[in-house]
C-alpha cells in the first residue's frame, strides 16, 4: 500500500483531495478501517430530491466519502438529469470527494435497448472509459445493472481493458453484487461459477476494489460467505480493497433496518460499505446514508464529513 502520509479518507477534506492521485486514493480508503461510505446517485431518474442542489451534494452532506453516478451518460454530457446542468469537474468541486462513474460492462448479446435510459451512454466500451477519465472521475465502478445481461465473464474481460487504456494511477472497482436472477452474484453458494476463482480473475485483471453483495440486503447472502471472499482479496493480493454494496432496493428501508445491515457489513471485513440509489427522485432517503455512516464510523467522522466541505 502506497505513502505512509497519505490522511485517511474518513478525515480527509478538500485540500487533501486536491492533491490526491488514484493511488493515494486506495491507501487513504486502506488507512480509514473499513468505515468508508459510498453514495450513489442515479443520474437519470430526476433532478434530485431537493430543489436546488444534486443529489451528489445532499449525500455527502449526510455522511458519504465517495460518491458514484450512475447512468452518467458519457456519449451525450447534456443528457444527464442530475447533475442539473453541471459538469463532472463542477459537481465535484461542490462536494470535495471523491466522484466516480459506474460503467455497465458490455454483454455478449449488447446492451438491451430499455427505453428507460441511454445504457449505450454508460457502457464500458474503449470510448467511454477514456471519456471517464477525460472528464474527471476519480475512480470507475465496472459491473452491470439488473437486466442489462452482463455477466461476470464480461466484467473480467472489461476490467483488463480498463486497467491497459487507463493505466495504474486510475483505481477500478469491478464485481458482481446484483442482477443475482440472469446469474447469481459472488457469494451465492448456488452460483455455477467459484467465487473465489473470480475474485482471482478479477484481481488479476487490474481490479483494486472488488464489489461484493452486503448480508442482510441480498438473499441468501450471509456474513461469513462474504467475509471468507474478503479475506481471500486482502490476501491473495496484499493492497487490494473490497466493497460491500448494500442495495437490491432495501437501501429503501427504515433506519433500523440500514443499522442492522451496517454492523454486518462491518463484520465482513470489508474496506467501502456503499449503499444504492433505490429512492425517489435517484437516491436512498439521505437519513439511510447518515444512519450507515453513524453505523460503521460513529457520529464524530459523520458529523465532520457532513460540515468539512471547504475546510
């Protein structure tokens, strides 16, 4: 893991973002003890919650570290709903954390044309990939939405590409922690696939983050078979992170729900806990953030990742 000066993400602010690289990223996310909170905003269902400001902004006002677009549509800049006319750069001069783009890996049947939003816009071909870093992403989620057909052999495959057209600064996150119907996600005992041979393939492909479904939110997902897939990332490749992704639209429940399935996220070993875009108006309800993040990192990092964003 790179630099022993490199502050911790969960007490970093804007001036140590600004000088961040991708590396500095992943040893800031390292040093934090698996108490970063991911956001996710989903780009094209609305302008936002609030009236006035993306739901990016609202997100990290209530906790979140990092936050990842999803639906960000790279083929046409101006079809981008949420980000309420501002550009990548812009918004992330707002919220002064780490932003990212979630990328749908191309399946060997294309993508489905669902009408609901551009999914060309955010598919993980050569051109896009590069538009991500062009226009500013500080990281980049590989993997597939529910019903899009990508399956974890495409994600590998695009996760070599992204790491040879990126090269080493850039941090990649790849997995598969949701469409567990078209094929069950890593971790399910009743996948075809060994979890752990993927997980190899993945790393071995250039991931640094590997994304895994969060117990208590997927079904048929539990704490120990998520914690032996983490143990095998911290250890197969020393330096490689792992992510827990709380969605499959229970990132929708009540407080009490999202404290539950925080401490078991916690108890996985994982390094990211991040929750989905299951909401209205394309976010979780902003307290189900708060409540995650009071959860995995307690009130006094919560509170100052909710009022540090100039310091």
């Amino acid at each position: 893991m790179e630099s022993n000066t490199t502050t911790r993400l969960i007490n970093a602010s804007k001036k140590d973002f600004d000088k961040m690289t991708g590396r500095d990223l992943k040893a800031s996310i390292f040093k934090s003890e698996g108490r970063t909170v991911m956001g996710q905003q989903l780009v094209f269902a609305g302008r936002g919650l609030c009236f006035g400001v993306t739901n990016a902004e609202l997100m990290k006002a209530f906790g979140a570290d990092m936050i990842m677009l999803n639906t960000y549509n790279l083929k046409n800049l101006e079809d981008n709903l949420g980000m309420q006319g501002l550009t990548l750069r812009e918004l992330k001069a707002k919220i002064n954390i780490p932003l990212g783009i979630y990328l749908g890996c191309p399946g060997s049947k294309g993508m489905p044309k669902n009408g609901i939003y551009d999914a060309e816009g955010m598919l993980a071909d050569e051109a896009n990939i590069l538009k991500a870093k062009e226009v500013g992403a500080d990281f980049i989620v590989l993997g597939g939405n529910p019903g899009c057909g990508t399956s974890i052999n495409d994600v590998i495959k695009t996760t070599k590409l992204a790491r040879e057209l990126l090269g080493e600064d850039m941090l990649i996150f790849a997995g598969k922690w949701e469409d567990g119907i078209t094929e069950k996600v890593l971790g399910d005992p009743l996948a075809e696939r060994d979890a752990k041979e993927i997980i190899k393939e993945l790393i071995d492909a250039g991931a640094d983050v590997i994304d895994l479904p969060a117990p208590g939110s997927r079904h048929g997902i539990s704490v120990h078979m998520i914690q032996e897939l983490v143990q095998l990332v911290h250890t197969y490749k020393p330096g490689t992170l792992a992510m827990t992704f709380l969605n499959s639209s229970v990132e929708g429940a009540d407080t009490d729900t999202i404290r539950q399935i925080a401490l078991m996220m916690k108890e996985t070993g994982a390094d990211i806990h991040a929750i989905g875009d299951g909401g209205f108006a394309g976010c979780t309800p902003p307290e189900n953030v708060m409540q995650l993040s009071i959860s995995l990192k307690g009130k006094q990092y919560t509170y100052f990742r909710m009022a540090s964003t100039n310091r």
